[in-house]
C-alpha cells in the first residue's frame, strides 16, 4: 500500500488533483491502491479512520494560536506593550534577555 | 498552509539543510510531513499548556530555539502560514538572533490571508482592508474603518485576558458583536473562514449575521471576515485641493 502521507503531498502538488470533486479523487485514490481511511476521508471529508491510520496525531487548539492579542502593560513583567518593531540588529539585547 | 501545495522550494531547502527544525504547526498529519524533511524535527507543542500563558509559551519557544542557535547550529523554525503573520516568536527570535550577532532571516510562506483572499474573492486593494487580532480590538481603542474589509484573527480566543485559555465562550463574543454593532448593523453578513490543511479538503466558508456571531460553533483555526458596510465617501476636500493642483501644474507632465 503507498504511503499514505506521500499520497497526500502528491495530491497537493498535482494541479488536477488538488481540485478534484470528491469522486474523482477518491477514484483516483483508489487506483493508486490508497488506504481505505485516506479514500474515505477525501469521498466523504470523515477523517476519523484517518487519524487512526496516522496514530492520532493531533495539535490541540492553542498551537493555532500564536499571536497575542497583548502583551504586557507597562507595569508588568517588561511593559513591551508598544507596537511590534522590526527585528532590528541594533536592539539593546538585555531587554529580550529573562 | 496547504500540505504539498505551499512549501516554497526555498523553505523547504531550509529545513532540509537545518541541524535542527522546531515546528509549530497547526496540524499533526503535516508535522509529520514535516518529519520526511529532516531526521531531527522538534515539536513546540509541549509548551502549551492549559492554564499557562501563552506568552509565558512564546517566550520558551525563542529561548529552546536560541539554546541551539547558540550551540552553533543552524536552526530552521517551521510555523505554519507565514511565519511572520499573527506570530510572536518568529520575529522575536529573529531579533534576539541579530542582536546576539546571529545571521537569521524570515522566508515568507503562505499565509492564511493569502488562502483567504484567493478563495473568498476579496481584493485587499479595492476598498482596504484592515486586520486585527480580534482581542486586541477589545482590550484597546481602535478605529474600524467600515468601509473597507475587516479580517478578525483567532476570534474563539476574544477576549482572553490571561492567554491561558482554549476558547472563550459566547458572553465574550457577545462584547465583541456589541463593539462592532456601533459601525456595523447586527444583519451585517459576515464569513467565516476556513482554509483547506490537507489537501483532501476544501476551504469551509459559512455566511452569517453579525447577530449570530456568538451562538455559532467557532474553531481556533477560523478566521472572521467583515465585508464593507458603506460605500468609499469622496473627500472633497482633498480632492479640490488635487484639482488645484492639476490646473497648476497640468495632468500630462509630472511636476
Ligand atoms: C496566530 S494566527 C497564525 C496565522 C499564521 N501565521 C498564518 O500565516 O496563517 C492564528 C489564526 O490564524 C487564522 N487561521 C489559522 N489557520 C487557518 C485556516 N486554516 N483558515 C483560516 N484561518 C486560519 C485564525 O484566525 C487563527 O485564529
């Protein structure tokens, strides 16, 4: 059975395939010998027997985040609450430095 | 932001000639792309902890990369999207790097903006377009111009204070439709948008009131989009002042 991760890249490099309907890809996947969780989850978009095929590899919610929506105010920690700079080479190191 | 669609050949020579790849990526399937890449890939996603402020994470992520850095070697960190786009710790380590007198630089990758411009049909360039990180839109004083686009960024989180928690409930998004009700009507269409991870997928686009907003079910991966309320106003100031300045200088010639 091909590689199921390397299926994926495949599709997402083939430009007929990356907008293919449903049924053309999981036709597609189906004559490449695919798994049956990678066919089902592109027929269906049900990625449940996906993630048992792939060990439940998961990234919880707060990964997606990673941005602030502040920092700190000027009487906390170090009060970088300014809007962001450039990275700048010049920057007094010590105030990056906890 | 697509798995095999939007690795940049150069990125991906980054990681492939890195000693050491950290990874904070939105998804599992594609961190373990991620792992044909490079033998030595490390997750960042223990640091996040329920509870603990991500800031407090943020921060450890510039520290392990700079630990390596510092080991003299070269380290490639992989963050989904553009790494420079709603992302603290990129810029940040990029900084401390350069002032350590470390060579470091960004490569741009495509963003969830770029994924939402293309498959929402929005040109940023045709009535603006402002962004914000829809917290911050709650805890300062900002100036929403309704006449452009609106893009709010990570609003399961509005209004978590404490960058310590998962999601936020109906009650904070209800102070957030409130704030937007005073230059939006509450049957304002707005989108939320989701972009496609796997390449399996298609992008998730839901069409809703303003009203709606906090009684909808809202993942952190969504993004919220409001469309122009009114039209562009001609400034007619401004505009005599530029006919002015054509009878002065004539329109065929650059001053
Ligand atoms: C901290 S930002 C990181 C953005 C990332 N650096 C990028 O360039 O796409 C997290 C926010 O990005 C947006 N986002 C992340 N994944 C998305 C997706 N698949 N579709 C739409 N928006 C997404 C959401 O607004 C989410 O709350």
């Amino acid at each position: 059975m091909p590689d199921t991760i390397e299926l994926l890249e495949a599709i997402g490099k083939d430009a007929s395939l990356r907008h293919a309907s449903a049924d053309e890809l999981a036709a597609a996947l189906g004559e490449a010998q695919a798994s049956e969780a990678l066919i089902t989850a592109a027929a269906t978009g049900d990625k449940e027997q996906l993630a048992v095929e792939l060990g439940h590899r998961q990234c919880d919610p707060p990964q997606v985040s990673q941005g602030p929506g502040h920092e700190e105010e000027p009487d906390q920690e170090d009060g970088d609450d300014t809007p962001q700079r450039s990275p700048a080479p010049d920057r007094d190191p010590s105030s990056t430095k906890r | 932001m697509t798995l095999g669609s939007h690795l940049t050949p150069l990125a991906r020579s980054h990681i492939e000639q890195a000693d050491v790849v950290f990874a904070a990526l939105s998804n599992g399937v594609v961190e373990m792309w991620l792992e044909r890449m490079h033998p030595d890939v490390r997750s960042l996603q223990p640091y996040y902890k329920p509870g603990k402020s991500r800031m407090k994470t943020y921060r450890e992520w510039v520290q392990v990369m700079m630990t390596e850095v510092r080991a003299g070697k070269r380290v490639c960190g992989v963050f989904y999207g553009h790494p420079g786009i709603f992302a603290w710790s990129p810029h940040k380590v990029i900084e401390v790097a350069r002032a350590e007198g470390f060579e470091a630089h960004m490569e741009p990758g495509i963003s969830a903006e770029d994924c939402l411009y293309a498959d929402l049909g929005i040109d940023p360039g045709r009535f603006g377009c402002q962004h914000f990180e829809a917290s911050q839109l709650l805890f300062y004083e900002r100036r929403i111009d309704p006449a452009g686009y609106l893009v709010l960024w990570q609003v399961a989180l509005t209004g978590d204070w404490s960058l310590g928690r998962l999601e936020t409930g109906p009650a904070y998004r209800q102070v957030l439709v409130e704030l937007l009700n005073r230059d939006y009507p509450l049957d304002h269409e707005l989108i939320i948008y989701r972009g496609a991870t796997l390449p399996i997928e298609k992008p998730c686009v839901r069409r809703i009131a303003l009203r709606d907003l906090p009684h909808v079910p809202l993942t952190a991966e969504e993004t919220v989009v409001l469309p122009p309320a009114t039209p562009l106003k001609p400034n007619s100031v401004i505009r005599d002042r530029l006919n002015a300045l054509d009878k002065l200088y004539g329109t065929s010639t650059l001053a």
